[in-house]
C-alpha cells in the first residue's frame, strides 16, 4: 500500500498577493476554482516551495514578496513520509543574503534537500506546455527536476559541475592554460558530469520499464512516451564509469583551444537534450498536435508519480496548474482516476468547477477570489 502524504494545513504571509492567508485540508484532493489573476497559481506555488529549489514559477525571491513587505513567509504542517512535520520557510529583504531559510519541527534545516526526507512535489504548469517544441535546456531542467525527485544529490552534483565549468571557462577565457589547474578542474568536471549522465539514464530506464508495462494501444486516454538521451554520450550501457570519465576528461583535455575559442564548454552533460516521441504514432513529439503534446505530458508526468510511489512507498504531491483545460470530458475523467489511484493528495486549478465535476467527494472545493480563499461544498 502507498502512504498517503498530504497536507493537513497552510499559512502564507506577504506571499505574492496574500497578505495573510490560512487554510485547513482533510487529506482529499484539492481544486482551486476562480477568475484568471484570482491567485490560485500563486497558492500552489507557495505549496512547491516545500520541495528544494525556487519552486515551480523558478522566480527570483524578491519577486516573491508581496508588493510593499521585507519578507513572505510559508507554513505547513505536512502528513509526511517518515511522520507528521511542520515545515517553516521564507526570504527576508533586511538581511544580506537572499537564500531561503528553512526551519523543520521549528529547528533550522542544514539545506532544502531535507525536504526530500519528508515529501516530494512534482507539478504540470501551462509554462510546461511548450516543453518539445522549446530549447534543449528546458528538457533538460524537466529531466533533472525528474532525477531529483528520487536522487536528491542531484541537484547538488549539477551545481558543482556548473561551479567547476565556469572556473575552467574563465582559466581559458584568460589564457592561463595551466595544465595543473586544468586537469584538477576537468577531472572534476568528469566525476560530476558522468555521475549527472547516468542519473539521467537511470531515470529514463525506469520511466521506460514502467510505462512498457502499462502501454495499451490508441485506446488509452494518455499516449506513451519514449525517451531518450542525446548530445552527449548517447550510449552508456555497460561502460564502467571509470571509463566513463576517463574518456569525458580526455574530451576536455582535446578541447580547450576550441572551448577558449567558442568562449564556452561544448562538451558535456549541459549540453544533453531530453529526446521524446509519441510511442503509438512513432512520432517526434515536437510534431504531434497540441492536444497530443499535452497529453503526452500529462501520461509523462502521472508515470513519473507512479514510479516514486512504487520506488518511496508514499505518494507524491501533485500540483497540476490548469490540468483540465484541453482535455475533454473522457480524458478529464480518466485523469483524475489515475490521479486518486497514485494514492497521494493533488493540487489542481481551474477557471471553472464544473471541469472537476468526475471528481465528486474525492475532493474539496475553494473558491479564490481577489487573494480571498473559500472553501464549497462538494
């Protein structure tokens, strides 16, 4: 049996448009109904600020704050993977650094990868809809959000690799071709970027494995996608990492006068594309319909839900931003079965309520309106 994590209750403060704001959940589904520029994407932002990163709009803190505040603050108290938690985090303008604090049971947190110990929040924005037909590092920041998922060292891994290309960058940009330097730069560039390429490969097998088990034909509600790695070392399997990095290094190595020509490393895991095509129509995505895209999308994300659950034994929390837009009423009904059957609790929005009307009791119904949220009868 997946456990269910859910949250029992949320407070903002300063958030966006919520001066203050403070609401109950009983552990259903939750629809968030109101007029474009209510606030209901706000709210579930705020939710994604429970998982590392800068949630789900990637927006500047400062941004953020509500107009004329210093500071916005997040509370939960969450039914969590390993026990109930209550989670506490925000940005204030009056000190030096902009990070966000976290605090956990009330004790400061040593980073926000200690969220992952207690749930984990996936979202499907509208922003996301342009994801095949978009640039490469798009894909690849949807990739790796995946991997996050369930390797929080990940994102750690990324920003190390990052930190020491950019080293290296300005050592060739300078041209101080220093073989010492160079080398300790490039082999660490070698560790962390092939650990990031077979996380990702990783990550695409299992994705791979479990939706060939539930693959079925033009009937399904949600075609399939296949998925594949390309850009750089397209071909890992069976190749020791040793060898792995031994070979990225030596890449490096070749490559620095083109590198210090270009101005920037061409080779490497930041230069990967996620490839994805429609499975039953054997078709690159980026030339599917935009219905098709959509719900190519929508079956993506719902497989990568399934596979935590079925990977953590505890679902995870979905936030799903204008989910019932584009679809019809079958696929909207069929969506929110395979929603309610991951086990989890789910965030969704809409303009209108009656999109959600498959859902019945299996959910509770706020209304936001100019930042004020009421909670509906079923």
């Amino acid at each position: 049996m997946t456990h269910k994590v859910h949250l029992k209750r949320l407070s903002l403060t300063d958030f966006r448009n919520y001066a203050s704001l403070a609401l109950r959940f009983d552990g259903r589904h939750v629809v968030l109904s109101g007029e474009n520029g209510a606030g209901k994407t706000n709210l579930m932002e705020a939710v994604s600020f429970l998982s590392p990163g800068r949630g789900l709009r990637r927006a500047a803190y400062d941004e953020v704050i509500r107009n004329g505040a210093r500071a916005f603050t997040v509370f939960a108290e969450v039914v969590g993977m390993e026990d109930e938690i209550a989670i506490g985090t925000g940005v204030d303008l009056s000190e030096e650094s902009l990070s966000r604090k976290l605090r956990l049971n009330g004790t400061p947190a040593k980073s926000a990868d200690e969220l992952t110990d207690h749930l984990r929040v996936l979202w499907l924005t509208p922003s996301m809809d342009g994801l095949f037909t978009g640039g490469a590092s798009d894909r690849r920041r949807f990739l790796d959000r995946l991997v996050l998922s369930l390797d929080p060292a990940h994102g750690r891994r990324a920003a190390d690799f990052e930190r020491a290309m950019r080293g290296r960058n300005k050592l060739l940009s300078e041209g101080r071709f220093d073989p010492a330097w160079l080398s300790g730069l490039e082999r660490q560039m070698a560790g962390l970027g092939i650990a990031m390429t077979l996380a990702r490969h990783e990550m695409l097998g299992l994705l791979t494995t479990l939706m060939d088990r539930t693959a079925g034909g033009d009937a399904q509600p949600f075609p399939t996608a296949t998925l594949a790695l390309s850009g750089f070392l397209d071909e890992t399997r069976g190749v020791p990492a040793l060898e792995l990095e031994d070979r990225y290094a030596a890449m490096l190595e070749e490559g620095r006068h083109r590198d210090a020509a270009a101005g920037r490393t061409l080779e490497g895991p930041h230069r990967a594309d996620l490839l994805v095509r429609h499975r039953e129509k054997d078709m690159e995505a980026e030339r599917c319909s935009t219905g098709e895209q959509k719900a190519l999308l929508v079956g993506l994300i719902l497989a990568h839900a399934r596979l935590i659950a079925d990977m953590t034994g505890h679902a995870p929390l979905l936030l799903l931003d204008e989910i019932a837009a584009h679809l019809d009423v079958n696929r909207r009904a069929a969506l929110f079965d395979r929603i309610h059957a991951l086990g989890g609790q789910a965030f969704m929005t809409g303009t209108d309520r009656s999109m959600f009307a498959a859902l019945g009791e299996r959910a509770q119904y706020f209304t936001v309106r100019d930042a004020a949220v009421t909670e509906e009868a079923p």
